[in-house]
C-alpha cells in the first residue's frame, strides 16, 4: 500500500491563493488580482505611526472599539482582501473581527498614498470599499499632508470638506491632527 498522505487541492481561485501566501507577505487582492508593493517610504511611515496614534489612544480612551494598523486583512468579499493603512471597527461592529483578520466591512478605513498605489486606491479600492458598506474612508497624501474623505450616504459615497494636516471623521466624531 502506497502512503499518499494528506492530499490538498490546488487554489482555484484568486482568496484561495491569497491565503496560501506567507504571514506578512506586503499584498492585497484587488478585484481577483493579487497586487504586490514593496515596504512603504519613510514620509507614509512617519504619517501611519503619527495618525494611527492619535486614534488608537482616542478610541481606547473612549472605549469605541478596535484601530488596526497594516497589515491587517480586510476580507471585503470573494475577490477583495486589502491591507488598509488604518482601520476602525466599532464596538457594535466587533462580529467581523476573526483571528486571521477582519472579514466584512470595517467602520472607518484611512489610506496613506504610495506612489505606486495612488490610483488603485482613489478608484478601484474606493469602489470597492464603497460597495462593502465601509461608512468612511479617508486618503491623506504623506508629502502635503492633504486629506480627502468620504462618507456613505445612501449605498454612495459623498466627499466631505477636504483639509490639510487634518481630518474630521463624522464616524469618530473627532478632528484629528497629525
């Protein structure tokens, strides 16, 4: 008798290959495509630790529930799992934290701009996370520090007031400066 050991099937799909990567791995499944980026420049470091801060100490301090900061994997539904810069997930919302990551829409989502990933993230990931149902998403660009926000109304997003070095979520119901 010949010993076949445990047999595994071959991903079929673009999650199920996502999920095979190695904890860690800097990518995101974007509409079925999985999309690979090198580690972030130090001007989109120096924002994500300065803002992530900031929230995190709020919402700890006002027991609103969870920010994470990348990677963490937000699985949006069958062909989108993204790693989004900064992310808030209510108390009310907690349901959709799993040990492996988030699975469902989160709150609130920021993403810090990259060169290589701008465009992907002001149409395809703003569809996207629009259609999941996230309440507000926010794009700050690291170098002039500007910040453009959306908030779902009705299924759409709408852009709320943009700012410099400074947004308003209407989710938090706080200003925060970084």
């Amino acid at each position: 008798m010949v010993d076949l050991g445990t047999y595994v099937s071959p991903p079929r799909t673009g999650m199920d290959v996502f999920k095979m990567l190695p904890e860690g791995t800097l990518c995101e499944l974007i509409n079925g495509i999985i999309y690979m980026s090198p580690a972030p420049l130090l001007n989109h470091q120096d924002t994500l630790l300065s803002l992530g801060s900031i929230m995190f100490n709020f919402v700890k301090r006002k027991k609103l529930g969870k920010i994470y900061v990348a990677p963490v994997d937000v699985y949006l539904n069958s062909k989108n799992a993204y790693q989004p810069d900064i992310i808030f997930v209510s108390e009310q919302n907690k349901g959709i934290l799993k040990g492996d990551g988030i699975y469902g829409a989160p709150d609130l989502v920021v993403e810090i701009l990259s060169p290589g990933t701008k465009s992907v993230d002001l149409t395809k990931k703003k569809s996207v996370y629009e259609k999941s149902g996230v309440k507000e998403y926010w794009v700050i660009e690291p170098v002039t520090r500007a910040c453009v926000g959306f908030r779902l109304v009705d299924a759409k997003y709408k852009e709320l007031p943009s700012s410099k070095g400074k947004f308003t979520s209407v989710v938090l119901k706080q200003a925060f400066n970084f």
